[in-house]
C-alpha cells in the first residue's frame, strides 16, 4: 500500500474544494506541501492534531512557488512549527524571505482591505529557516526520498515533489487544476497560464517530465489527487497547445496591447465550452467557478503576446 497523503481543505476564497495543503506523516514527524495564506493555519493545525501529532513534530514545510495561494501562510505556519524549516525553489526562496514585493503588487490589484480579507499577515521567514532545493536534489526523510523538480511554465521559480512511497507528486500548478465540482462525466483538467511567468514550451515541458517520474497520481493544489496521469497529460497538453496558438494568433492580431486580454479570454470562454458542453458543465455556476482563471489565463497569455511583439533591445 502507498504512503497515505492528507489532503487540507483551506477554503481559499472562502470555497470548498478551490485550494489544498498537504500533510505527509512519517514515522512520527509531518511535513507539508503549500501552506495557501495566514486564514488556512487553523486548518493546517487541526489536520495536524486529527493526525496524532504536535506543531513541534513538523520538520518541513514545502512551497510549491511564491504565488500568494500557495506560500501567503509561511510565516504564519513557521511562527507555529518551531522545528519546521521551509523548502522552496532558488528563486521563490527570496520572496519568502523578503516578501515585499510580491505583497505590493497583490496590494495594488486588490486594494489593502481585500487584501487584508483574502491573505491576512504576509510576512517574512527568517533566512535560517529557508532551505533552496536543488533541481533533482533528495531528500532523506524517515522512510522516504522525496525528489524535488523545477518546473517552469506557470512560474520560473516553481517546483514539484516526487514522492515514491506514496506513488504521487505534489504539482503546484505545474500539472493543472481539476475542481472536483467540474469532474462528474469525466476528469476536467486545464493549465494555468497566469502572469507573468507562463511560457508555452516549459510548460509542456513540465508537465511531460511529471508523466516521466513514474507517479500514479498527482496531488494539485487545485484541487486534490488525480488517479492516472497520461490522460489527465494529454487533456494537459492540447489546452497548452491552444494556448500556445492563442499566444501566436494575439501577438500577430495588429490589436493594441489593451485589447489582447479581452481578446484572449473571449477565445479561451469559446475553448472550454466546448469541452464543457461535452460533459454537461456549461452552466452559470460552471462559469462563476472558472471566472479567475479564466481571467487569470488570458492575461498571462496576453503577458506572452506583449514579450513575443516587443522590439529586441537595441532596435
């Protein structure tokens, strides 16, 4: 039998079924996967104690990227676990150290109350207890090795974590969402291709490597375990592949930078209804759950189109 793998319901955004951390429990000790924001702790905790253990008996907590959704609680969850030492990409490393900027600019999107209301405290985790993983590197906890893998397309600084025993890898947003209110006639699975990190080819790239490691499963932060990785894959890669062309098709469209976002998302609505239709989804309320991303989507997409139609420096 795999390691079992607790899934944490964080209730992002105040829904059900958005957004998940991860308890992994080993011989006694526990770590977790993503930690979402501050509002997710008492969650966190409580899955912890359901588990039999303490916040002193947390060795790890692991951040997929710096995405506010995703590392917004690691100075909260750290403050708690007092052993806990926090493992990230190189490059999200800094921003859990210093996250200023990333907090400035989700400040100015959403305005200081919202902000407030969405992700509580952001603050800073001392340098001491930050740990930057290696691409490929091991790490030897109890029973098991958990391999750590940068995986770039949704964000440069994202990584994913190969863990054998439990046959699974925790993806972040490198493998796709899948809300399980949209998988009743069959997995809907899509890419996130937000700003400002997507790029089309690593994107593919990561999620063909994940398919490589072997694992049965995957663990989303978006949400929950996916059974059976090559179709979730392939489902994968055809959107990647629209987007891809989205990209072309946007930078090439004579359109000013303005109006490339509502062009792209007016493109991707007409992509997912289709696969929508198909499985009996295209209704208000699937519409109202795919509202962020679908936002989300086209302005990383349209981010893309700007760089691709940019001069080069010098010209």
């Amino acid at each position: 039998m795999p390691a079992p793998v607790i899934a944490i319901d964080c209730r992002y955004l105040g829904r059900p079924g958005y957004a998940a951390s991860y308890l992994l429990v080993e011989g006694g000790r526990a770590l977790f996967v993503d930690n979402n924001t501050a509002r997710a702790l008492p969650r966190l905790l409580e899955s912890l104690q359901a588990a039999g253990l303490g916040p002193e008996q947390v060795d790890y907590a692991v951040v997929t990227h710096a995405h506010l959704d995703h590392a917004a609680g690691s100075q909260a969850l750290l403050d708690a676990c007092p052993n806990a030492t926090l493992l990230a990409h190189p490059k999200a490393a800094g921003h859990i150290i210093d996250p200023a900027r990333l907090e400035a600019g989700a400040r100015k999107v959403y305005g200081d109350q919202a902000f407030e209301e969405l992700y509580g405290s952001v603050g800073a985790v001392p340098a001491a207890r930050v740990r930057a993983m290696a691409d490929g590197e091991v790490l030897r906890w109890g029973s098991r090795e958990l391999t750590f893998l940068h995986t770039r397309g949704h964000a440069n600084h994202h990584m994913c974590v190969w863990d054998p025993a439990s046959e699974g890898a925790f993806t972040g947003d490198s493998f796709g969402l899948a809300y399980p209110a949209l998988q009743g006639r069959g997995l809907f699975i899509f890419p996130s291709t937000s700003p400002t990190g997507y790029e089309p080819e690593e994107a593919r790239t990561s999620v063909e490597r994940l398919v490589k490691t072997g694992a049965r499963r995957a663990f989303l932060s978006h949400f929950g375990e996916v059974a059976d990785l090559r179709p979730a894959a392939e489902q994968l890669l055809g959107h990647l592949d629209f987007s891809a062309r989205l990209l072309e098709s946007a930078a090439a469209s004579g359109l000013p930078d303005a109006a490339l976002t509502p062009f792209c998302e007016a493109a991707l609505r007409e992509h997912f209804r289709a696969a929508l239709r198909e499985r009996g989804l295209d209704a208000p309320e699937t519409w109202e759950l795919l509202k962020l991303d679908l936002e989300l989507n086209a302005a990383g997409i349209a981010h893309a189109a700007r760089r691709k139609r940019a001069p080069a420096p010098g010209r």
